[in-house]
C-alpha cells in the first residue's frame, strides 16, 4: 500500500512539473520596466478644474503646464485638467479648492472679489490702454504680489495670473454704441461688486450667472447681453445668439493660478520649484497664445454674414468713460486706495 501511495504521490509531482514547464510557470519573467509607470504610492495627482472650454487661452495653458510638470518631474507629479465645469462650476469651485476636492483652478480675478474684495481693482474699466500693459503686470508686479499674498489669509496658495483678453460687449437685439443703448438692458456679469456698479452707472440691470449658465440664459431671453472676451464668445458659441459685437476693450479678464495651500505645503521643495518654473516657462508662451487665439476668434466671427462687429470710435469711448466714472471713486473709497495707486502707478511706468 505503501509502495503504492509512493508511486502515486510521484506520478503526481512529474505530472505537475510538466504542467508547469509547459505553462511556463516556473520562469521568472522580468517585465520591461517603464518609466510612466511610477508606483501609486509615489505619484502625486493634481486635479485640476475649470470651466471654459479646451481651445481657448485657460484650457491651452492648464493643458501646457499639465505637460512641463510632467515632464519636469519624469511623470512623478500628474496634472489631470477637467474643463468645462465638468467638475465645479465658477460657483463651487473655490469651495472645492479649499476643500482639496481639487488641489488647482484658474478663476477669473471677478470671480475673488467676493473673497477678496481688493481684487475688484481688476475689474476697474478703461484702466489698461493696450496688451504690454496687461502683460508686464503679470510678468512681475508690486501690484500682483500683493494680491497673490492676500490668498494666504485665505488658505489658498497664489500661484500665478494668466492673460485671456480684453472684454467686449455681444448683445442679442441691439448694436451697443452710446452709453444710452445700456439702458434696461439685461446684461450678464461675473459675480462682482465693481461690475455691478459699473452697469448700474449705465442704468442697465446686471445679472449674476455661472459661467455654465450663458448659453442658457441668452438663449431663453434671460439676459439680453453679457460682457466677454472674443475667445470665450467664440468657443462657446454665443454669437448663436448674441451676434451684435461691440469692441469696446473696456475692462481685461485674467485669472489667478490657484493651489490648496495644505496641498502645497505638502509638496517637497523640489516639487514646488518644478511647478513654479513651469509657470515661469510658460508664462510668456500663455500671454501670447491668449492674443493670437483672440485675434483668430475674432477673424473666426468677422466672417461670418450674420455677425456685426463694431469699433467703438474714439468719442464713444470717452463718453463712456465720463459715465463709469464714478465707479474709480467707489474704488478707492470703499475698497481700497493702495491697491488703486499702484495700478495707476504701473500703467504710467509701462
Ligand atoms: C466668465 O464667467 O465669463 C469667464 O470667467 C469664464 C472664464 O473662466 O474665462
């Protein structure tokens, strides 16, 4: 009996060796290595989150500095970019961030006044006369430092601004000319104090809504205008609809490149030096690209039958002005008279 459980358990290990020899179960395979994959452990996602579309200055520059952290990082720090609003819309975003829902976004400088109501010296019209005064701000900029320090009161780490453009006037109905074609008009705004009062000044009615809401609310008669830059009325359609535009170039829309601050500061200092020379790299590359997609949005439009583009001319800009006047004494009254010192300060020197 013995003899034959012997036999047995023998018949049985030659059986699974050959088994095993065929299946290659006992070659130890060494696979490839790859350097994309960096162990989970290791990798350091950023998810970031806005809300306007690929193609236009924001999405091109969160995709551009996606790609020189990576690479800057040999793929250990991972910037995944969620446009759109499919994450957060410009009404829950900042939440989102201070809550490390998402470590990055890229609001526009309207949309921290209600944090930070300082910042509403960007909102000032007819302050900037041309692009190199925009730029030279956010290349390097008393002013801009101090509004990127403030963040800190608010947990927030300031990253960095990036350009999109000069803001225009699309509207359904009527050409804008005189301050006067304002009057009762329903016009969309970013949610800010300072662009409040300054439609306020030309008796129209201001309405606050979501980014994600434009299209909706133009299309449904809601608003009847809305203040923008030519790259996010063209890449987001609303010349569908709003297919009288005015080039006023009355006031810039920008955004400041934001991080959760507990985020940051668990980043080790090699890391943030990454990230900060990606934003220095690029930052020059984004100012331009914002002009040139402007231009091509503008061209895009200007060819089209259906859409009349108008210049204000040089009286109408001064009427203008004379009207919103009052709104650089709400300013330096109620909100602060530093922050619009060194503002008019930088636009002399520049
Ligand atoms: C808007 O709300 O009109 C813009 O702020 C959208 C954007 O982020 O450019």
């Amino acid at each position: 009996m013995k003899y034959f459980i012997t036999i047995a358990l023998a018949l049985l290990i030659i059986l699974a060796s050959i088994i095993g020899y065929r299946q290659n179960i006992f070659n130890i395979v060494t696979l490839p290595y790859d350097d994309e994959q960096i162990g989970l452990q290791e990798q350091i996602i950023i998810h970031f989150s806005h809300v306007v579309a690929e193609n236009t200055p924001k999405g091109l520059a969160a995709a551009k500095f996606a790609e020189l952290v990576k690479e800057k990082t040999n793929g250990r720090v991972l910037v995944q970019v969620y446009p759109n609003g499919i994450l957060y819309n410009d009404e829950t975003e900042l939440q989102a961030l201070q809550k490390n829902e998402v470590q990055m976004i890229a609001p526009t400088f309207s949309k921290m006044t209600d944090l930070l109501p300082r910042w509403q010296v960007l909102d000032l019209p007819f302050v900037f006369e041309d692009e190199q005064q925009i730029k030279s701000l956010y290349e390097k900029s008393e002013l801009k430092t101090m509004l990127l320090d403030e963040l800190e009161q608010k947990k927030i780490k300031g990253l960095d601004f990036w350009h999109n453009g000069f803001k225009q006037i699309a509207a359904n109905e009527q050409l804008i000319r005189e301050t006067g074609d304002f009057t009762s008009l329903r016009i969309r705004i970013m949610a800010s104090d300072l662009l409040r009062h300054q439609f306020q000044l030309l008796d129209a009615v201001p309405i606050t809504t979501s980014f994600g809401n434009v299209y909706y609310e133009i299309e449904r008669k809601g608003v009847e205008a809305q203040e923008n830059t030519i790259s996010n009325i063209y890449s987001k359609g609303f010349h569908t609809y709003e297919k009288n535009i005015t080039l006023s170039n009355h006031g810039i829309l920008g955004y400041a490149v934001l991080m959760n601050e507990s985020f940051w500061d668990s980043l080790d200092g090699e890391i943030q030096q990454h990230i900060m020379d990606a934003l220095n790299e690029m930052r020059n590359w984004q100012f331009d690209v914002s002009v040139e997609i402007n231009n091509d949005s503008l061209r895009e439009l200007e060819s089209l039958p259906e859409v009349n583009i108008y210049s204000l001319t040089a009286e109408e800009k001064t009427e203008w002005k004379e009207r919103l006047a009052p709104i650089y004494y709400y300013y330096e009254k109620e909100i602060d008279v530093t922050y619009y010192k060194l503002l008019l300060e930088h636009i002399e020197n520049n």
